[in-house]
C-alpha cells in the first residue's frame, strides 16, 4: 500500500508539474499548415493600409501627386518582384536558421537589435495615431492612457493565439476595412464635387514639400517588408508574385482614390490644414436611419489596427528571442507579457513627452517615414542580392 500511494504521489506531482510547465509555456510560432496565396494579396494591401492612409491626403496636397502615388506604387512592384525571389527561397522557409545560413549568428543579433527597436517605433506611433483619433472624435473625455490599454490588450489577445491564427485575422482585417472605401464615392459627384480642384495635373513647379509626399508615400507602401520575416508560415509556391501584383495595386487604387475624393472636397489650398481628412469626411457623409457615420468608419478601421499591432507584437517577441540567444528555447506567456508590458510602458512615455506637442508629433512621423523608406528600399534589394549570389554558387 505504502509503495502505491508513493507511486500515485509521483505521478500525481509529475502531472502539476507537467501542467504548470504547459501553463507557462505557450506555442505562438508553431506551424500547423502554409497560407495560400490568396493570403498574400491580403497581407500586402492590409499592410500597407494603416495610420498614414488617414494622413497622407495632408502630405500630399497638391492634385498632381496623384501621380507621385502611381509611381511610388509601380515602384513598390518592383521591391515587391525581389521579395518574391526571397519567399520561394529554400532559406526563407527555414526561418531563423536560413538567415544564419546566409548572413551569420552574429549578423542575424545585430539585425534583431535593429528590428526590435523599429519594431517598437512603428507600433508606438501606429497606436499613438489611432489613439490619437479616437480621442479627437470619439472619446474625448477620456484619458489617452486607458485607449492605449484597451487597443494594446485586443492586440495582445489576438496575438496570443499565435503567429499562424494571427495571419489569417488578415480576413476579418480585408472584410471590415476594404468596403470603407465605397463610402467616400459621392464625393466624386456634383454638387460635392469640385473638378477644377483636380488641376494642374502637371505641376508647374516643385517644392521641397513635392520630395516630402513621395518620401511619405513610398513609406507608407513599406508594410509588405515584415512579411519577409514570416514565410515559414507562407506557401513558397512560385506563382505567389501574382498575389502580391494584385494586392500592391489595390492599394494603389485605394491611395488613389482616396486622395482625389480628398482634394475634390477640400480643395488643395484648404487640405493641407486638416489633420484627419478622410475622417472629417465621414462626418459628413448622408444615410438615412444613420447618424455620424464617422464614428462607424473608425470603428472598422480598428481590425486593421489590430492586426498591425498583433503582428508586430509577435515580431517584437521573435527579435527579442534572437538577441537574447532563447531561439532553442520555448515561448512563454511571460515572454509575451514582458514584450507587451515593453510596448505599453514605451507608448505612454512617448506619449507624455512627444506626443502631446505639434513638434513631437512630426519629428516621431518623420523618423517613422525615413525609416519605413530607408528599410523598403534596403531589405528586398539586400535579400535578393544574397539569395541569387547563394544560389549561383
């Protein structure tokens, strides 16, 4: 009896143990099966959708940079061409250990370095500004602090549910974000409508604030070169550049047409002093038993946030693991939490010290646009390069 009751002792700890260590641990980069390419075209436009679409027309201004967003955009075609040279590469499905392969431990923790404080700027300022305008529209009455919490929580939550769940979230992200656009379709129409608004369609002349839209729209199209990151969980099928072609040009068309709707009910000389053009414009916007359809628009807009934010959460977790040498390791909800709880703490004290003012507000924009652009125009040449050297030798 006393042999027994040792044995089921035994087990029985060994089992708390078990749970307890099952507890602690949490699988956020498993792989169950690849997305198709479908996902691709998603994952390229939704990136590439989120808080400068709601800017941009203000960087813009002028009507004739409707052509600076075509030619960005056909630009980005071509980053994009090389990205897909790398997601059907025998290294990029490897993960962590094809980018040893190719660049050396050491390179690959200076790289995480990098790209965990990028990582931690562009989520800061992506929160920041949807925070920034659910404040102004919304909840104005409300600490800014406790909109951060709730946006980071839902982001955590999702992210919580893995690397591979999370990108398929880009469905829910594409269904409740890509109609928005149907919306701002009277503003093509007389009586709202101002055609005159739409010239010159050449410029006549060019300012240092021209250089600054293109710089500002080639960043905004940068979203796609975090995908690089994640193809272990994406099908390296030959035929994915297609899917990215696609999604790359609706969101062309999306830019597009959101900046002539804009110019067309501002105007350019009364455009630039507007913070949240497209915003405003909901608010005026008409339907019969609905009321501030703003607050609507917002609302939506908020899955594409979420995905942005859980995503990069998961990346920021990923870099960390890589210059902390934890790769071999197995994630944990404590590795998560401390990730996010970095994120939080950063967020508010941006917040407190930048944010508040005109000037922080532009200097965190401008380093987000210089970076995003410098990154967009370094990683996909850098990867391609180095996979065709690989493969030639």
């Amino acid at each position: 009896m006393d042999e027994n009751a040792s044995e089921l002792s035994k087990t029985t700890t060994e089992m708390a143990t078990g749970e307890d260590e099952e507890m602690k641990t949490l699988s956020l980069y498993n792989r169950t099966s690849t997305l198709g390419g479908i996902y691709f075209l998603l994952l390229v436009n939704r990136t590439q959708m989120h808080y400068f679409i709601l800017i941009m027309p203000v960087y813009l201004v002028h009507s004739y940079m409707v052509w600076g967003i075509v030619v960005m955009g056909l630009l980005s075609q071509l980053n994009l061409m090389m990205l897909s040279k790398w997601f059907t590469s025998s290294y990029a499905t490897k993960g962590y250990q094809g980018f040893v392969q190719l660049f050396g431990k050491r390179a690959v923790q200076v790289f995480a370095i990098l790209g965990f404080l990028i990582i931690l700027l562009k989520i800061s300022i992506i929160t920041l500004g949807y925070v920034e305008m659910l404040h102004s529209f919304i909840y104005p009455s409300m600490n800014k602090k406790w909109l951060i919490l709730i946006i980071l929580l839902i982001s955590l939550f999702v992210a919580s549910h893995g690397m591979e769940k999370t990108l398929r979230f880009v469905v829910i992200a594409f269904l409740c974000g890509a109609w928005i656009l149907i919306v701002f379709i009277p503003f093509f129409f007389p009586p709202t409508a101002n055609y005159r608004d739409l010239y010159p369609l050449i410029p006549t002349e060019w300012s240092g604030q021209s250089w600054q839209g293109l710089l500002f729209v080639w960043s905004a199209f940068s979203g796609p070169v975090y995908l690089a990151f994640m193809v272990p969980w994406l099908s390296s099928n030959k035929k994915i550049s297609k899917y990215l072609v696609i999604g790359n040009m609706l969101t062309i068309m999306e830019y597009s047409l959101l900046f002539i709707a804009s110019v067309l009910f501002y105007g350019s000389n009364f455009l630039s002093k507007i913070n949240f053009p497209a915003v405003y414009m909901g608010s005026y916007i008409q339907m019969s038993g609905l009321e501030r359809i703003d607050y609507i628009l917002i609302s939506f807009h908020m899955f594409n946030y979420v995905f942005d934010i859980s995503i990069l959460l998961l990346c920021f977790y990923g870099a960390g693991r890589v210059f902390m040498k934890k790769m071999n390791e197995r994630t944990t909800r404590i590795g998560l939490l401390s990730s996010w709880f970095v994120i939080l703490i950063s967020i508010i004290i941006m917040d407190q010290w930048l944010w508040q003012t005109v000037p922080g507000q532009k200097m965190l924009l401008n380093i987000q646009i210089w970076l995003g652009a410098f990154i967009y125009l370094l990683v996909p040449t850098i990867l391609f390069t180095v996979v065709k050297r690989k493969e030639s030798m």
